[in-house]
C-alpha cells in the first residue's frame, strides 16, 4: 500500500494487515530466513490460526479503520504456505474482516503462495471471492529453481509450473511474481524466463541479509558500513535486468524499478524497499501477536516482536511502539552517512532489516546493500534523464 510523506508529529495509520494463517510450510527453501534463520518464535505458534484469533483480529481491523476513517485497507493471507489450509479457511477468515469492517471501508484480498497446491477449483474458488494470488518463484526454469525444494530435498518446480500456467489463464487472479535474487544465476536468464511466464508484475528482492550476517557474493568482501562504497555485485546484477526492462517494451511491472522511476520524479514510495514513506504494514501471527515486519527475523531472535496482541492491545498501540516508530520517522530515524548522502530521498536507506549490525549501531548502519542501491539509483536516474533528453 502507498505510503504518505507526513510531517514528523503526523499519525500514519496502518493500511496492509499481514495476516498469518499457518505458520509451517510444505517446502524447505536452502535462503528462506524464516525456518533457516535465526528467529525460531514459529516453532511455540499454534501451525493454524484459531477462528477465535482470526475474529478478533477481524475487530481490530474494523477498529483501526474506524478510527482513522479509512476508506480501504489491504490485507494478505500469508504463512508459511496458506493454502496448506485449502480455500475453505481463507474464504471464512475474509468473511470475518469483510462483516467487522465499518461502512464506507472496502478490504482487498491478497493470497502469497509458493504455488504448489494451486489447482484450477481452488483458483477459481478464491477468484470468485476476490482473492489475488502471488506466487513466489526465483525464475521460470527447474535449474533456476533448484533451491526451492520440499522437506525431502524434491524439486517444487513441477508442480509450480503448473500453477503458472493456469494463473496465465486468469490474469485478474494473478497478482505477479517475487523473486529473491540468486548472485549466481544469470540476470538475463532469470529476466527472460519470468518474462515468458507473463506475469503482470515481477518484484526482485535482495536476499534477506545485514553486517552481522552478509549477503552471498559473487566474490570479494563486502564494503564496511562507513567506508567507501566499493563492489556492488547485486547493483550490477539489477543494472543488467533494468536495462532489458527498459528497453524491451511491453513487460511486467517491475515493482523496484517502477519504485525508484517514481521517487526520482517526486512521487512517494510504496515500498520498504526505498524511499522514506513510513510503513503501513504490520504482522498479526497465528497466536494473535503483533508484530513487525518479517525481514526483521533475518537479524536476531524476537527482532520482529512487539510484546502486544490483538486480544489486549489496539493497531494504535502498535503504532506507538518504539520499533514501528523507529521505521516511521523517515530522515530522522536513519544514522548520519545516509542522512548526509544524495541520495536519500530515493534510497531511504534500504530496508530497515538490511542496515543491522550486532557489534556497532544495530540499525543506525547504511544498508549492507548500500553499494548496491547506490549503483542501480544512478544507473536509473542516467538512463531516465537520457530519455528526457531526447524527448
């Protein structure tokens, strides 16, 4: 959802709700930072949410939009894998939320899926309900997706190349793509593949990482937090792709690229990703917990917990929380290099869990992707300001 450019005392209420609605998931990912990462808080969580949570979560809803007088709200069912619950939940669980919302308040339904158990009655059951339907992929071949298998090392391709083919044939159920970058994957393929499959939206993503716990490289170290801004692999490897966007008329959407030609021309940011909207979004777990954003579980052990829930706690009181404040203040809640850099309106930073550092500054550091933003913001400002010019 859109954020807004505020002043420093304004209240940005929350607009997307993260809704977990089982916190396991049939495949075993060798990146995911969720299972293989270092927060384990999923493992004490009931694996589905209880009809009771999800209510109550449906009232906190309505009452955050109540009192901030939306007129929309967004909100994605998520996991784990969500559709280890079949339709039937899902359907119920946006039947809470769409009876407890005030009038005047309309929710969009969101679904992000790894794509195994689709089937063309379960498509068809969540499109009539209004659902849209995410798939997450890394490209649009089995080698490309070689690190996304199931729990007994089998390949999800198979069966995800199904799901694609039959979301091409709904394209107003089929919400897009994300995919995590892999260093070692060419960007060209990895582009033309997801090209082929015709989503309407591709969103490439850096792999879930900080100073504490780097990226992987193609090769050579990583630039230190405060020195110069060195070697920029994943900057390279998103140059490469931006250019076969930019030049390769009609397309998906890329959401990064369409992000920063956005904030390069004034607008303001939808994304956590860059710019400095504040975040709109929070977590509500299968326990009823509130929390933020899941990237945070990438750096430590409770990283994303607020210590609230929706059964004592309102989404006002979330807001007020010093972590959620902390990636709502936009400038003035990022460390003195990327409040001084030129860049700042457009980068923003980075993602808030990219910039930790255990040993120094926690999340006061630039991005370990600093080199990287830096390297595609400027390549994309060239190419745009080119075609200004010759226009």
């Amino acid at each position: 959802m859109a954020g807004e450019k505020t002043g420093p005392t304004a209240v940005v209420p929350f607009r997307q709700f993260v809704l977990k609605v089982h916190s396991r998931c049939n495949l075993a990912c060798t990146y995911c930072y969720i299972y293989a990462g270092p927060d384990r808080s999923w493992r004490a969580r009931p694996p589905t949410v209880p009809a009771a949570t999800m209510r109550q979560t449906a009232l906190r809803i309505a009452e955050h939009a109540r009192t901030h007088r939306l007129r929309e709200v967004r909100i994605d069912l998520h996991g784990g894998e969500p559709l280890l619950t079949g339709p039937g939940p899902l359907l119920d669980q946006a039947a809470a939320v769409r009876a407890a919302l005030p009038a005047g308040c309309t929710a969009e339904f969101g679904v992000q899926t790894n794509g195994t158990l689709l089937t063309r009655d379960m498509i068809d059951t969540l499109g009539a309900a209004g659902f849209r339907l995410g798939l997450s992929l890394d490209g649009g071949t089995p080698g490309l997706n070689r690190r996304r298998v199931d729990h007994a090392g089998r390949p999800s391709w198979p069966a995800v190349s199904r799901a694609v083919r039959l979301l091409r044939d709904r394209p107003e159920v089929f919400a897009g793509i994300l995919c995590t970058i892999d260093i070692t994957a060419g960007p060209a393929e990895v582009y033309g593949s997801l090209r082929a499959l015709d989503p309407p939206m591709v969103d490439f993503l850096l792999p879930h990482a900080n100073w504490s716990s780097p990226p992987p490289a193609a090769a050579g170290p990583r630039p230190a937090p405060l020195g110069p801004a060195g070697r920029a692999p994943y900057g390279d490897w998103l140059c490469t792709v931006f250019d076969l966007w930019w030049d390769g008329g009609s397309g998906p959407r890329v959401r990064v690229f369409t992000e920063i030609l956005g904030l390069l021309l004034g607008r303001p940011s939808s994304s956590e990703a860059v710019g400095l909207s504040p975040v709109v979004a929070l977590v509500v777990d299968t326990d009823g917990a509130i929390e933020q954003v899941d990237s945070l579980k990438s750096t430590y052990e409770g990283a994303a917990a607020t210590g609230l829930d929706v059964f004592h706690h309102s989404f006002d009181d979330a807001l007020a929380h010093p972590g959620m404040a902390a990636r709502r203040s936009g400038r003035d809640g990022l460390g003195a290099q990327c409040r001084g850099c030129a860049l700042v309106e457009v980068c923003g930073g980075g993602n808030y869990a990219h910039r930790y550092r255990a040993d120094a500054g926690g999340f006061s550091n630039p991005s370990v992707y600093c080199a990287d933003l830096e390297r595609l913001i400027r390549h994309i400002a060239a190419r745009l300001e080119a075609t200004v010019a010759l226009n």
